[in-house]
C-alpha cells in the first residue's frame, strides 16, 4: 500500500530493505510509530523510515506480514508514547 490515499498527498512505493538472515536466526523487528513516521528497524542490520499521511479517522491499526515464505510470529511487545503536547 501506498503511504495515503489524500489526494493532496505525494504517492510514492511504500520503503523496503532485504537483510540475509543466518541459519535458524530468528527475524526481530523493532517498529516505532509517532504520529506519521514509521521507523523499522530489523536484526540490528538495517532499517527502514517513512511517513505516513492517514485520510480515515479509524487509520488506527498496525498490520504486519510475511511475504516470499511462511513465518510465525513468537512475541509482540507494544507501548503506547505518552502525547508531548498534552
């Protein structure tokens, strides 16, 4: 998907980054959302940042997905940043 679909919005092809993983070497993503920036950051070999430009008031939700090969998800931790204008 592409980063909004606000017609005002600049469309661009959502960022991607390949790492080599090492045999049985699990996938570890640390994934940091602040408003309209997403930054992953994977295995500590590499990351990847965008902004994002939501154009739903429901645009809540975080999805995540295995593409090219199976995977199955181990653990997830989430915390919520406290609001610096409040």
């Amino acid at each position: 998907s592409y980063s909004s679909i606000l017609p005002d919005a600049l469309s661009r092809a959502p960022e991607t980054t390949t790492i080599t993983l090492g045999h049985n070497e699990p996938l570890q993503l640390r994934i940091f959302i602040d408003r309209s920036v997403v930054e992953v950051f994977v295995n500590d070999k590499a990351c990847a940042a965008v902004r994002v430009y939501p154009g739903l008031s429901d645009s809540t939700g975080v999805s995540i997905r295995a593409q090219g090969s199976e995977a199955r998800l181990l653990s997830l931790d989430a915390w919520n940043m406290k609001n610096i204008y409040e």
